[in-house]
C-alpha cells in the first residue's frame, strides 16, 4: 500500500527578498463565524477548535460588544499563536511489525488577531517575526511558505531551524485577508508544511494487529491494539477511538462481540467506540476487541479495518517553537494530531 506524496514542490534551500514572491496558496480556515468569533480585546485568549481530521482553526472567547481594536503602543509586544497540527497515516499487516508502513505529515501555522492590520497601518516598520524551530532534525521534506518565510541554510545546529518572516508581505497579506472578511477576529497563516522522519511501528501512537478465521457458516474477528508511548514526547490520550470493519457473506447474527459494539445491519459494518486509550487505561492500554459473525452465504472475504483518533497536547515529530527577538509574544502554542487513513489487515 502507498501513501499519495504531497502535491507542493518541496524547497530545500530559501532565500528571501521583499520585492520577490512565489506564487503559493495560502489556504486560510473559516473565521467569520459571529456565533464563535465574539469581538475581542488583545487580552482575549484564543481557543483552538479542531476541525476536519488535522485541520483547526483559533478563535476567541470573550464577551465584548462592538468593535474592539487591538491599542498597543509602538514598544508593545504583538500576540501571536502557533499551532501545529499533525497526520499519521498508517497501514499494518497481519501481525509482523517490519510490514507496517507509516507516513506522518504535519503543518504549522501562526494566527494573528484581526486588529494587527490597525496597528501594522499605525506602525508601517514593525519588529521583524522571527522564531526558531526546535527539534527540526526530526523533520524531512519542510516546504516553507515561500511568499512569507526566510532562513538561513547555513545555520549550524541540525535540532533547531530559524526563520523570519518577510513583514512586508505579511503585512500586505493580512490587509487583504481584512478586506476580504472584515468580520473575522483572527488570521490564520500556514507557514510550514512538513513529513516527519517514521521509524516504522515505532512511530505508531495504536499499534494494530487482525486476525479472521472465516468458515462458511461464521467468522471470528479479533483486534489487539497497544498503545505506544514511545510514538510521543509527551505521552497524551487518544481520544474518540473508533474501530470500524465491513462484514460481508451475510451475517444473520451477532455472537461473543466483546467489549459491546454496534453492528449496522444496512452498511453491514461492525463498530466499536473507546473514549480514550492511554497509559491510564486497563493494561495500560492494551486490549483486545472479539466478535463472531454466523453467515447465511460465507465464508467471509477480510476487510481493512479502519481506525479514527483524535488526540491534544503533544506531536508525535516533538517540535515546538520559540520566539527569538523582540516585539512579539505567543499567547498561545496548541499540538495536536490525527489519525488520517489508519488500517489494518489480516
């Protein structure tokens, strides 16, 4: 099985200029939604809203009324939040761990409160963005956003990687963005796209193994799961785990389904939902799911089983990101990451 490659080129070597641009796509996630994006003031914490399987996007919480711009003298630090977001895809076989294909992508992004434009208008030569990205080395293929970020190949040390942003066009960038959604209170800005170095099942946060036993009459479904503190830094939970497998050869009813599932007579699916996997989990989150199927018209042929997480507080590249310089600070920093296309086979 194959992962599908980024569709972006992939820039090895930056170089950086005000008047050069590139042209690059910057997708910018929905922030004009009144019901969610109170007006705010600059002492207003943002809150990160997951969104479509590693797609998120910063919102505030506040209960201001009306228009409140962002009132920040010129020796002011700027906020700034930074969240990144990452996928792993995954594909186990049978229950060898040298077959297990692994793919983690992941991206960074830097969001800014909507009142910045005022004070960008206010203060034309503003502080140069600069920050550094530590444990880079665990990175591969890092597209930066090539119409907004510059760095230095040759920098030294292979754990961290800095990069400063060219204000102008951030600043242009953020202007357009404010005219073209004037009721949004916060930008988001995708400045890196990346792939991180997997060491096969290793960097699995479930580890998976399925066996079937298909006869003509019934088939018996077992799943063992592990959870994998080694795949993260910060050992978190997995949240919302769900085990899904298609049954077919026409399964007339349901035995010995352990722990409690539920069986989709029309999609003819079987389903099982964990909250959380985790170290505090029973076995230290090693289980086991079993089920048997009686047939009407078998045997049964195997069918991937698909796995779906969500997990917040931790990356599985354990990247994190500094500020260097003045004039800004981070009101924010939010990981978290995903289960993307996560199967298994028999």
């Amino acid at each position: 099985m194959q992962f599908l490659h980024p569709t972006y080129p992939i820039i090895r070597i930056m170089s950086c200029s005000v008047t050069h641009t590139v042209s690059f796509s910057l997708p910018l996630l929905n922030l004009s939604h009144p019901a969610s994006t109170p007006d705010h003031t600059e002492n207003d914490q943002p809150s990160l809203v997951w969104f479509d399987r590693g797609k998120f996007y910063l919102t505030f919480e506040g209960s201001s009324r009306g228009p409140s711009p962002l009132t920040m003298g010129a020796q002011d630090t700027l906020p700034v939040a930074a969240a990144f977001t990452e996928t792993v895809n995954a594909y186990f076989k049978g229950a060898d761990p040298s077959k297990c294909i692994v793919k983690i992508t992941g991206e960074m992004v830097l969001s800014f409160p909507a009142g910045i434009t005022r004070h960008f208008a206010n203060n034309p030569s503003p502080a140069t963005l600069t920050f550094r990205v530590v444990n880079f080395n665990r990175l591969e293929h890092v597209l930066p956003n090539p119409q907004l970020l510059c760095c230095d190949d040759a920098q030294c040390d292979a754990n961290t990687k800095e990069f400063w942003v060219n204000m102008p066009n951030l600043m242009t960038h953020l202007k357009k963005v404010s005219e073209q959604k004037p009721q949004a209170t916060y930008y988001n800005v995708d400045m890196l796209k990346y792939q991180v170095s997997a060491q096969g099942i290793q960097s699995t946060p479930l580890n998976l193994a399925v066996n079937w036993r298909c006869d003509p009459a019934s088939t018996d479904l077992r799943i063992d799961y592990k959870y994998n503190t080694d795949a993260m830094t910060t050992p978190v939970a997995l949240n919302n785990v769900q085990f899904l497998v298609p049954i077919d050869g026409g399964v007339t009813k349901l035995q010995a389904v352990l722990p409690p599932a539920v069986w989709n007579t029309e999609q003819q699916r079987i389903l099982w939902k964990i909250p959380d996997i985790s170290q505090k989990s029973e076995n230290g989150g090693v289980g086991s799911l079993l089920a048997r199927f009686q047939l009407s018209e078998g045997p049964s042929k195997p069918s991937p089983l698909v796995v779906q997480f969500t997990s917040e507080g931790s990356t599985l590249s354990g990247c994190d990101i500094e500020l260097v310089g003045a004039g800004y600070r981070f009101s924010l920093i939010k990981k978290r990451f995903a289960a993307g296309k996560y199967l298994a086979d028999n």
